[in-house]
C-alpha cells in the first residue's frame, strides 16, 4: 500500500465509526460525535425545523436524537443522540490549512453510510450565502475541496491527515466543487452557546467587506498586514449611523486589529448588541474613530 493509501485508510478507519447517519422526517444526511456525552455536530439545513430524528452508527447501532440547537446563518447545529455514541472524534482548527494539503471526507452520501472520499483543500477563504427569514450573512472562511460529495454527505466530517475534524461539509457548487463550514475558534464559539442556549443571538453593523492588503506605509503605522475594506454600508444601519462610508478601510474594532471577515465576525456575538463599539477606519489617508452601536441581528435585519 502506498502512502497515500495509508493516510486515507488509517483517516477512514478512524472516523467511520464517529460519523453517523441521520435522518429526519423531510431528509437525511451525517453528523460527526464531537462529546463523549453523545453531542453531535451537523449542518442546520439537515435537521431543518425537526426536533428530533434518528441515527445509526457504522457498527450497526441507532437510536433516537434530539436537536439540540441549529444556526441556519453559520449552517450548524448540535444533536444529542439518546442512544450510546462512539469515542469522540477530534476537531482541528482549518486556520492551519494550506491549499493543495490532502483531506478525506466522511459521510453518508444517497443514503450509502460510512463513504469515504479524498482529495486536496482547493481553496480557502470562499464564502457562502446563508439565509435566516429575511436575514442574509455570508459563511467565511469556507473550505473549497476536490473531494467528490453528494447529497446525504452534509453535515459529514473533513479531515486533515491526522483524523482531525477541520470542516463540516455542507454543500456541492459543483462538479469537483465541494464546500465545508470551518472549524475553527468562531465555530468553537457557536457550538458552546447552542448547547448552552440553544440558538445564536449575533450583533448586526451592517456593513459588506472585503479583506485587503495594506500598502507599506499603513503596515508600519499599524503593524498589520491586512485590513477589510467596506464595500457597502446598508442604510439606516448601526455602521451608517456611525458615519462608517464604502471605501473605508476597517483597521480595528473593539480596540483589536482586524485583518479579515472572522476577526470582525467572532466580535458579532451576544456581548456587543447594545453596547459601544470603537471602529477605527483608514479614510482619504487619515486615520478616523468612530463610534457604533450594534443591534441584535433578527429575521427582519
């Protein structure tokens, strides 16, 4: 067997006992156990509006399960199976990923449990639309892989060669197109307050960014490399009553440098609805503060 072969089977035999089926009343797809307690974690869009649904495990097992929470704008959602679950698997951190490093994903895709496909991270940094009522964010810092999903995969675990659950797939763009939600230190934030609170409450600035580079002069004058640049400010919101303008370039908020769309974002909890937040933004060559105050993202945002 050669190396490769290696890595991916010692992954498979790894994961394929900690990824299950699930089912639910208008769907099917994977869910990954993250606790020795029985959490497991999935995509929103798998269990949708179910509260319950069942499981099975590849070595045969199942039971019933219990939503937990979901969070239809980060497209993830806690199970807990009311059956014995498997040894946890463990989750990575996708910020260590680099483009063109092997990962395996792990689900059960047309209904066919335990499948394992591999391939290579294609890109990193792709963001996708997700929808809460008439609330729309953008997913960052989703995972591009050439690894083959189908429908029933979602929800499913990508790995990194050492078994550690780096992403959870969620969507098919296209032929050799797969797209998985990180795992990372926002996510890690999300699953905590769903199996607390179940639901995610998020402060809304609305603004739309893109991540920029800064030129040599703003590098030494602030130590940072990069920066986000305001594309849209959406009227009447917390940023444009703030004086916030498309074209700024957005510095730091909350006194902490931001250098792309998850270090504003992880900001964008609980914790800042209502309260002031310091933005300092690079404007006409000149550094501007401003004041905002963030309101609590709903349906109708």
């Amino acid at each position: 067997m050669d190396d490769y072969s290696r890595v991916v089977s010692s992954v498979a035999a790894e994961l394929l006992p900690r990824v299950a089926s699930v089912r639910v009343d208008r769907g099917s797809g994977s869910a990954v156990v993250f606790t020795a307690d029985g959490f497991l974690l999935t995509n929103a869009h798998v269990v949708g509006s179910s509260r319950a649904g069942t499981v099975a495990f590849a070595d045969g097992s199942s039971g019933e399960f219990l939503v937990v929470g979901r969070d239809p704008l980060s497209d993830l959602a806690v199970i807990r199976a009311q059956v014995p679950t498997p040894e946890p698997a463990v989750l990575g951190d996708s910020d260590e990923l680099v483009v063109g490093q092997l990962v395996v994903a792990v689900g059960s895709p047309l209904g066919l449990a335990g499948s394992v496909t591999a391939g290579v991270v294609s890109g990193l940094g792709r963001s996708l639309p997700a929808r809460s009522g008439q609330a729309v964010r953008l997913i960052e810092d989703v995972i591009q892989t050439d690894a083959a999903l189908n429908p029933g995969n979602s929800g499913g675990a990508l790995a990194d060669s050492r078994a550690r659950v780096v992403g959870v797939n969620t969507a098919v763009a296209g032929v050799g197109v797969g797209l998985a939600v990180p795992v990372n230190s926002t996510t890690r934030a999300i699953i905590a307050t769903l199996i607390k609170d179940g639901r995610v409450r998020r402060a809304y600035l609305g603004l739309v960014t893109s991540p920029a580079p800064l030129g040599e002069p703003l590098r030494r004058r602030t130590g940072q490399d990069s920066a986000l640049r305001v594309v849209e400010v959406m009227s009447g919101s917390p940023a444009d009553r703030a004086g916030l303008r498309a074209g700024d370039l957005v510095l730091s908020a909350d006194r902490h440098p931001v250098g792309d769309a998850q270090s504003l974002q992880r900001l964008m909890f609980a914790e800042a609805i209502g309260r002031p937040l310091p933005i300092t933004v690079h404007r006409n060559g000149a550094l501007v503060d401003v004041i905002a105050e963030p309101v609590e993202l709903t349906s109708r945002t």
